[in-house]
C-alpha cells in the first residue's frame, strides 16, 4: 500500500480498525447520536486521522466521529487523514488528540496526561525500566523527583546521581506540562491528580466515567468506600447515573423525582449524605442489645488478666488454684485472626464464647486512645459539657441508671492514661470495665450483686455505713477513682433493699462522707476522683415555686463532703441526661402546673490536696 504523507481519502469504514492506544472506555450514547446527527446534516467537518496497517486501516484521532457514523449513519465510508507513523508517533497524536476533547471526564483528563508524558518519555533507557505500565513508570520517576526536589528544598544532602536526574527529567515535564491546554505543574499533578488514576479502584472509575464526575467529588466517593462499604452502595445505588437518568420512562417521573443525579451531587453533598448513612448504622449497631454470656472458666480468667486483677483474688473469685491461672494465647490468636479475616466483633464473639468489650480489647490494641475513639465511631469532645442522647449498648448491661459508656472513655481520656488503674465501687451494669478494657486500663470493679457467671470481673463487696472498710488490702493505689452511685430515691425500686438509694437523706449523706473520707486514705497523691451525681429535687407534682428546700439535695452540698474529706475539687463537668426521656404528655402536665423538672448531671473532677 502506498501512502502519500497527509494524504486525504475517503475510507470504507469497515476497513479501519480501532485504536490499540486509546484509552477511552466510556462514550455518552445520546451524544454520539447528536453528533451522527450533525454529521448528517452538514457533513463532517474534520477527518479522522489513520494509519495504514497490514493491508488495513489504524485509527489514530476521531474515536467519537467514528463511532457516530459507524453506529448512527448510513455512511459506508468516512473521510480520513492518511498519514505514515510509527507506533510511538500514533501514541502521542492519540493521546494528545483526547485530552482536546471538552467532554473529557476528570480521570480521562488524567489519564490522557499520564499517556502524552509516557509516550514522550518511553524510550529514554532509564525512564521505561522503572516499571511495566505507564501508571508505575510515572508513580516510580515523581517519587524520586519529589523526594529530592524536597530534600533541596530542606537544603539537606542530595547525591551526585540525584542531582542529575532531577536535572535530566524535571526539564523534560516542564516543557510537556507547557505543551497541554490547561497549564500545569508537575509537582501539582504529582499529589494531587495522579493518586486518582493509581488509587481507585475498577467501579469508582466506572461511576465516575458514567456521571462525569469531577476531581472532588470522586475523592469523595473514594473516601466513603474505604470508611463504610454500606454508605457507598447506598450513594451509588440510590443515586441516579447519567444512563439511569436517560432511560427513566417518563410515566415514572413521580416516582424518581426525589432521586438525584450522582452527577449533580456537589462533593460536600456526597459526603453529607454519606455521613448520615454512616451514624444510622453506627446508631443501629450502639442500639443493639447484647446478649451476656455465661462465660466460661477460660474466658473469665482472661477478663480478669486482661483488667489486671491480681492472681490470689481471680483464685477467689473463680475458686481455682493460683496455679491454673494462665492466659490462654491459643484463644488470642483466634481472636485476632477472625478480626483479620474481617469478622464482626459480635461473629467473634460468639465463635469463641467470650464478651464483646474482650473482643473490643484485643481489635484495639497498639491504638493510641484517639485511634479507638475513632474506631468505635464517637467523637471526642474538647469542652466541659459532654452530651449524648443514646446509649451504646455494646458497652455494659442493662440496668438501673445506666450512663454512656461514651462518658466512661472521656473520662479515662482525660484523666488517665493506658495501663493505668482504675477504681469503680458501684460497678453496677459493668459499663466501667467494659470500657476500660476497650481503652486499656486495669480495673478493679466492686458491687453488691454477685454475677459470677457473667460478671466474674466485678468482685462481691457491701459498703457499710458504720465501720466502713476497703475492699482490698494492696500497695498499690489507683489513679482513678470513678464514683457513680445510686441516686437519692431515683429509681430506689429497682435497686435491692441494700442500696444506699433507699436510705433516709441523712443516712445517704453520711454514707458520702464515710465513703470519700476512706477513698481519700487509700490514695496516692496523683489520684483523680471522678464523682458523677445531680440535684435531687422533689418535684414530681410540685410547682417550683412551691418545692422544699429542706428536701433537696443540690451538687453544691456533695461539693462541700467531697471538700470536707481532703479532695480538692479541679473541673465540674456537664453531663445532661437527654430531655426526650420525658414523655410529652408528662411535658404538658409540667408546663400547666409549672413544674420544674431535672435533666442536669454533673462530674466532678477531684485530685488530692
């Protein structure tokens, strides 16, 4: 076949075949047809550019021109530019003829330049044994020159041989980068373009070609897949495509207004919408009530172990031999295998018959406290009012006057650090330890109810009033002190006939002062105490104007015992319970009568004078 050089020639287009070098994968159908459309009417007005090859035709530029009267028309031939290049040529003319496109989507953009600079720089020795694709070739040469144009930048020691290829390549992207429409550096396309290509995955591109969404929101896209797999699906399913949007009957219009176009989603929308689906599955999960295991012997030695409850009281509590007393690794490691293998912690859980907050224990370990804050999705607040509406009920069991276990790890946030100790007198649902055993503290838990089988961890003990005594006889002192205890009269029915809820208010006081006066002996000089309390009012039924002082108990008067017992009082922190506790029915009836109702809940924070 021979060729004249830019030869002009109507072509069978059943002769040409596609181009090996194009990149393109997705073309908007109902633009190809209003493309054939024009061409129909006025004729095309720029040929398509091919290359002889093997007694045929190779496409080189005019992808969409092709495919529209190829697909569209009657045509049976196309005008073409018949020029002779080698294949490196057709490359570069390929590449450099999509990125002129205006419908180019933000990867295809990309894409394009990372072909146009591998097409330049491909046989330079050097440059083409740096990887297998283009994408590694360019991944490995901006690496290595951004590494050292940063060490320059340091002023820091670069070696001779860094030097020069700095020197050799820099030059050679700075003219390429000159030469697109679009001006651009290359550090720039390095960090912030090029991830894009190298990073996504098959079916983000796929979405992102199909919407034509831009570099943000496909960022966006990206970082909701990596954090929750039900929060992408449900943007990517429940969002129409650019096609969808095509083909959507008109009859069903109702039907799919309130659907909206991936496309015109802003990245901050896409996010937002991403967040909320994120917190309702947060919330379902914190709402889902676990079931508490009687645990076995094993098992409740390694609770015990891991909260740092000495030998000689887990051989009491359990009625075993110090001897037998042994952590079993073989356990462990199935554990973090099934936490590898991406099972659930209540599917591990159950699998091995231990407690969740166990599991929560080991999935978290190596983690700094911010990183587990982050890994059971709870904020971390930085002001003195921490407020949350709900529970999470992975954390402690069901019971009277149960407090967020997002409280707990605020406070060993703040007030302690990892593998420190922990005191809990009123241990109750066993919401303390939990915690401490997801954020890594010791703690040495105590209540009134004996729950063995479930609660092995929380050791049997009564508060006396008179002759109080504490619990253990050990050197060593905690750090902190979390005091919870049962709120005067509150919900006294719930509680045994034991608790200090059913004392006379004098009797409760004085129960206070015993109990701060002896915690204060048994502490070290760096000990925080924890008390969390609120007003006690009588006001179910009493006008506000109307209630009794003299029946009251106010956080002030728990602020003076805590004082009068040697603790020196550092922070007051607002804990609120939420106001939806009350049903509005009950609302109403304390609106007409004026009534004046408790929500507040106050930590106060103590250390040793």
């Amino acid at each position: 076949m021979t060729i004249k050089k830019n030869q002009f020639k109507n072509i069978l287009i059943q002769n040409i075949d596609p181009s090996p070098f194009q990149k393109r994968k997705y073309f908007d159908e109902d633009k190809l047809k209003d493309l054939a459309a024009s061409i129909d009417n006025e004729g095309l007005i720029e040929p398509i550019i091919i290359r002889p090859k093997n007694d045929r035709y190779e496409l080189i530029a005019g992808e969409r021109r092709l495919r529209a009267i190829r697909t569209y028309t009657a045509f049976k031939t196309i005008q073409a530019r018949i020029i002779d290049v080698d294949d490196l040529q057709a490359r570069r003319i390929s590449a450099a003829e999509n990125l002129q496109r205006e419908d180019f989507s933000a990867i295809e953009s990309i894409e394009a330049i990372v072909e146009i600079i591998d097409a330049h720089l491909i046989e330079d020795d050097e440059y083409a044994a740096m990887g297998q694709t283009p994408e590694n070739r360019l991944n490995v040469l901006f690496g290595k020159l951004h590494s050292i144009q940063n060490s320059l930048d340091r002023q820091s020691k670069v070696p001779k041989s860094g030097r020069l290829l700095l020197h050799k390549f820099v030059q050679q992207l700075e003219k390429i980068f000159q030469t697109l429409p679009k001006r651009l550096e290359w550090k720039s396309f390095y960090v912030h373009d090029f991830p894009l290509v190298r990073e996504i995955c098959d079916d983000i591109r796929k979405i992102s070609l199909e919407n034509q969404l831009n570099k943000s929101q496909i960022k966006a896209i990206s970082e909701i897949k990596k954090t929750s797999q039900q929060a992408y699906q449900h943007i990517v399913n429940n969002t129409q495509t650019s096609e969808t949007q095509k083909n959507e009957n008109k009859n069903q219009s109702e039907k799919s207004a309130s659907i909206v176009s991936l496309k015109d989603m802003s990245a901050r929308e896409i996010k937002q919408a991403a967040e909320k689906i994120i917190k309702n599955e947060i919330k379902a999960k914190q709402n889902l009530k676990r079931s508490v295991l009687d645990l076995k012997l094993t098992a409740k030695k390694i609770v015990m172990l891991r909260l740092g409850i000495p030998v000689d009281r887990i051989a009491k509590r359990l009625h075993i031999s110090q001897r037998t007393i042994v952590e079993c690794s073989d356990i462990i490691e199935s554990v973090r295998l099934d936490l590898k293998n991406e099972m659930s912690v209540p599917e591990t859980a159950q699998k091995n018959g231990l407690p969740e907050p166990l599991i929560w224990h080991i999935a978290l370990e190596n983690m700094t406290d911010q990183e587990r804050f982050k890994a059971l999705n709870w904020g971390l607040i930085t002001w003195d009012h921490w407020y949350w509406n709900d529970l999470d009920y992975r954390f402690g069991d069901d019971w009277p006057g149960r407090i967020p276990a997002q409280l707990i790890a605020h406070t060993l946030f703040y007030y302690t650090r990892q593998g420190q100790l922990v005191f809990d007198p009123m241990a109750g649902g066993g919401v303390v330890p939990d915690v401490c055993l997801a954020f890594h503290r010791r703690c040495w838990s105590f209540d009134l109810s004996d729950r063995k089988d479930k609660r092995p961890e929380i050791e049997v003990y009564q508060w006396k009033a008179k002759g109080m005594k504490w619990p253990v006889n050990s050197k060593e002192k905690p750090d902190l002190i979390f005091f919870d205890p049962p709120y005067f009269k509150k919900m006294a029915s719930h509680y045994s006939d034991d608790s200090i809820s059913n004392l006379s208010k004098d009797s409760y006081l004085a129960f206070f002062k015993s109990f701060l006066k002896l915690a204060f002996n048994h502490s070290k000089p760096t000990t925080r105490l924890a008390f969390l309390n609120a007003d006690w009012r009588n006001y179910q039924g009493v006008p506000v104007i109307d209630e009794d002082e003299r029946n009251s108990i106010l956080i002030s008067i728990y602020t003076q015992i805590i004082s009068d017992a040697g603790w020196k009082i550092t922070q007051y922190i607002d804990c609120p319970m939420s106001s939806q506790r009350f049903h509005p029915g009950i609302v109403s009836q304390m609106q007409k009568k004026r009534i004046l109702g408790v929500v507040r809940r106050t930590l106060i924070i103590a250390r040793k004078r």
